[in-house]
C-alpha cells in the first residue's frame, strides 16, 4: 500500500481527518476529488496553513499537513511551536523531501536540521521512517496518537521485510552484533544494510538497528548495544549537532555511562546538491565508504590497546 492509499483509507474511515497541503501535493495528488471540502490547499503559505491546521484540530479534527521539509520545519517553525506544540494538538506533519532525499536542491532547500528542531518541541513526536514500508506500517499508529507528530516521508521502495508491530518509541533490531553496532534511520538505511554486509564479509559481528522513533527514542536499545559492541556508529543524513549522534549523548549522559562512538552525519556544512546516487558517493555515505570509515575506527581501537 502507498502512502496516497493509506492515507485516503483512512479518511474516508474517519471523517475527524483532514487533509492540508502548502502547494504540495506530490504525495495527495489523487485526494482531492475524494475528499472534498477536506481536502485544504492554501497555497505556498506554510505558516496559514500550521495555523489553520491548529484550529481545525482545536474544533477535533485530525489534521495531516503535507508541505517541503526545508520550509514545514523552519518557515513554519513558530507556527508549530507556538500553535501546535504549546497546546499539544495531534496536527500531523509530512514532511517530504527531507535530507538526501532533496538531492540536486542546494542549501535553501536542505532539511538537515529539522529532527534538532522538531524534538526541542515538548509534545512533539518524531519519526523517520527507513522506506516506504516501514512508512505505511508506522502512519497509522502516529495518525492514531494525541499527540503532535514530525514524520520524515520516505517512499522509496526496498526489498527489506520490517517488523510489522510497530510502537511508537521502539527500534526496530534487525540484528545484533560484539563488534560494532549500526544506529540508522530513514534514507540512509538502505546503505546501512550494503555497510552491514561489508562488514560481515571481513569476519566482524555487526548490529543493526533502524531507530525510526526518534523522539520518543528507544533508549533500551542504544543502552544494550553499548553494552554488547565495541563500537557504536550513528549514520544520519542530517547535521551531527541535534541528531542521531546528539541523542545518543543524552542518553548515555542521562544514565551515567558512556561508549565508543563513531558519528556518521554532517558535521557543519551543507551537503553538495547532485543527483542522489552522486551526493551519497561524494559525501561519504555509501555503503562501501561508511565501512571503510568504520574499519578504520576499529583499526584505531585495536591499535590504541595494543
């Protein structure tokens, strides 16, 4: 199922849903002639349509808002935070095109901060889905929640057959590893798993983990694979500070331990637009660069031992 066709089915099921777009109607295209009058496009006005949104939702409706993850995370910032996040209203975000995924766009309409600022919201839930499977199995569960909701729309299609039990502040384990752990999520699962594969061809034990709950974030898992794994490495398609890699040092922090931790993220720069495949390459993140990066972090330790 799409996510288009997930979306309509449950609509039509709950008249309470609403379905609101800022002029960008890449994933609904196919939802206004069926939806109707719930169906809402106010045009490339993120900010009227957070605010319209929260009023909806105060009359309880189920508003899903639908705008380019640059402008719905930053352009409409205040709007959410104020609007939506002050009274904890379930206004559902999805966010399309976030990180790699807006490619050939440059700086302006890169969204590598937007998990930092979304989860400084109190109230706020952020997921990052791994493809468009594990897209769909989590929507319906996060459309269900009271609460606000940040969603990382991811549709490309992979082979991978995800957990179909999904719960909201769970990480999905896809295996477990003594040598190094892998901490993912969203588009960059896809080459985690290449890394994983490479990994195990050089006779590591390697841990997977897709943490598509970000907040709120699965602690037991990053504390379990801290405890098993020599090393940890958290690989995001987003800036290092407020990320992955950040709620990682919270946690340890929050419980008084500590590990070895390799991030894998953008570390004070934008990345250089190109097709997706090229970005990936020239960035670091392909499946073949991120475990040479990890081979060696590892060549670091043993040596540092020695």
């Amino acid at each position: 199922m799409s996510y288009e066709e997930l979306l309509k089915e449950m609509a039509l099921a709950d008249e309470r849903m609403v379905v609101m777009t800022a002029e960008n109607r890449a994933l609904v295209r196919n939802l206004p002639a069926v939806l109707k009058d719930r169906f809402i496009d106010t045009g490339i006005t993120e900010q009227c349509m957070i605010g319209a949104a929260a009023g909806l939702a105060l009359r309880g409706r189920i508003p899903v808002v639908h705008a380019l993850s640059a402008f719905l995370s930053m352009r409409a910032f205040e709007f959410i935070r104020t609007d939506v996040g002050i009274a904890n209203l379930p206004v559902k975000l999805s966010s399309f095109i976030p990180g790699f995924l807006s490619d050939g766009n440059g700086p302006t309409h890169q969204a590598i901060e937007d998990v930092s600022l979304m989860r400084g919201i109190p109230g706020m839930q952020v997921f990052a889905p791994a493809d468009e499977l594990d897209l769909v199995t989590a929507l319906p569960k996060i459309w269900g929640s009271p609460h606000p909701s940040y969603v990382r729309i991811n549709i490309r299609k992979t082979d991978f057959k995800h957990d179909p039990n999904f719960e909201i502040g769970k990480a999905e384990i896809i295996s477990t590893g003594t040598d190094v752990t892998l901490l993912v999520y969203g588009l960059l699962f896809e080459e985690t798993l290449k890394t994983k594969i490479l990994l195990e061809k050089e006779g590591l034990s390697v841990g997977m983990i897709n943490m598509r709950s970000l907040k709120p974030i699965d602690e037991k898992a990053i504390l379990e694979a801290a405890r098993k794994s020599q090393l940890l490495v958290t690989i995001e398609d987003h800036f290092q500070t407020g990320g992955l890699y950040t709620i990682v040092a919270e946690t340890f922090l929050r419980h008084q331990c500590t590990a070895h931790v390799l991030s894998l993220a953008l570390a004070e720069k934008w990345f250089k637009p190109a097709l997706l495949a090229e970005v990936l390459k020239y960035e670091g993140f392909t499946g073949e660069k991120m475990a040479a990066k990890i081979m060696t972090e590892l060549s670091k330790k043993t040596v540092s031992k020695a």
